[in-house]
C-alpha cells in the first residue's frame, strides 16, 4: 500500500479512525493496524495537554515516508475531534501499552 513519495495522493489513503478505530476483517491487516494505531496513540501520549485538547475540524492526512522512496498516506478524523479522543478508553480498542524502544 505504498508510492512514490512525489505523487502521494488522498484518493489511495488508509482511514484509521473517524470517531472510532478502523478495523479489518483480515487478522494480517488487522495486526498491521494495530502496529500504526500503537505507534499514533504513542505520539498523541506524549503531545502536549494544549495539543491534544485542540478542536480539530476535518480529516488530518499524515504522509509516512518508506525507505523504498515511497510513501504511504493515513487518515485520522472525520468532523470535529480532538487528538486526546484517540486514547479515549470509550472508543471501544483496549488501552494501549506503550513499550520503551
């Protein structure tokens, strides 16, 4: 699910959360979304209150270089949110546990 860095495009996205986590049927994906969803939830953890609290309106796009010269986009949100909602324990995914790297 990746191409080349310089024709990134919003139309061959990965929507990972719109108010809920998205899941997949596929056990492989499913752990691969986990991955993601373990690595957003850490950036969010460790962003500041004032950030985190921001009322975000519309999607958010995150383009993820490769080390193949190509790059993957994902989508997070849909409406008006705030990035603590990632973390919200309500949303119906387990709580993560952040490992030390």
């Amino acid at each position: 699910m990746s191409m080349p860095r310089d024709a990134a495009s919003v139309a061959r996205a990965i929507h990972l959360w719109d108010g809920d986590w998205i899941t997949t049927g596929e056990e492989r994906n499913q752990a691969i979304l986990t991955n993601v969803r373990e690595v957003v939830l850490e950036a969010v953890s460790e962003a500041s209150p004032i950030c985190r609290d921001a009322k975000i309106d519309g999607p958010r796009f995150v383009v993820v270089a490769d080390q193949a010269r190509s790059a993957i986009v994902l989508v997070l949100g849909s409406g008006s949110w705030r990035w603590a909602e990632l973390a919200d324990p309500t949303s119906g995914v387990p709580p993560m546990v952040f490992r030390a790297r």
